[in-house]
C-alpha cells in the first residue's frame, strides 16, 4: 500500500547541546547558518540551512532512554489531510506519538505528527499542502 502522502523534503533537525553557545558560534560563525528564531522558554535557538533549519536545544532536555545528541527529524510531506496519513500510519503498525498540533519549521507554522521509526527514533511529519497539478 503507498502512503497517502509525497515526502518532499527535509525540514529540520533538532540537535541536543551540553555547550549550546558554543554549538551556536560554531554553526553561525565557522558554517555561516544565520539565527532566524529563538522560543527562551524552552531554550530553543533556530538557524536558518538554506531551505531548512537546523534546532538547538540544551542537552538537559533529553528525555530518559534518548539517543545521544539527536532529538528528532522533521519531514516536510505533502497532503491535504494530515488524518489520512494517522490512519494508514497507524494501519502499518507504526506509533504515532500524541496528536496532530500547530509546530514551527523551515517553512513557518504547520500542522505535524510524531511517530517512532523501527530503531524507536522520533520523527516529525510536517504537513505541506500539495501542489496544485495542470
């Protein structure tokens, strides 16, 4: 069975820091990524990779049982109805982690889920409305 959506890019990654500031003039000083977004509350800084984006957040965020320094990747996928895509997710027996909700990415607010890989990795799907065919 084919997923109800298209894949179509990469969103953004969230890395985990123990040396946030210094991961942040490492990425904008040494790679040439520019802030774009910071959320204080959480400890969230935002850079902007070309068409995607790329997260730091403060390692004492890590959930119990996380893997090393990678919170999670998002995938931009285009649909019309995020809950189709719930369904035949959850038809493959793949977790789905909470509820649909409103999240920042590459290209700004957007509905998304949460699901766990085979290897227990957290991925977002990030909703990107189809393109209009001729």
């Amino acid at each position: 069975m084919k997923p109800p959506f298209k894949t179509a890019e990469l969103d953004h990654l969230v890395l985990r820091c123990r040396d946030q500031a210094g991961m942040l003039a490492f990425y904008t000083d040494v790679i040439g990524l520019s802030e774009e977004r910071r959320v204080d509350s959480i400890g969230l800084i935002q850079l902007r990779a070309g068409s995607g984006m790329l997260d730091l957040i403060p390692a004492a965020e890590r959930p119990a049982g996380a893997a090393r320094d990678l919170d999670h990747f998002c995938l931009g996928v285009e649909i019309a109805d995020l809950r189709s895509a719930i369904d035949y997710l959850r038809g493959r027996g793949v977790e789905v982690v909470g509820e649909p909700a409103t999240r920042y990415g590459a290209r700004g607010l957007g509905l998304s889920i949460y699901i766990r890989d085979p290897e227990g990795n957290l991925v977002e799907l990030k909703q990107i409305r189809p393109r209009a065919t001729s």
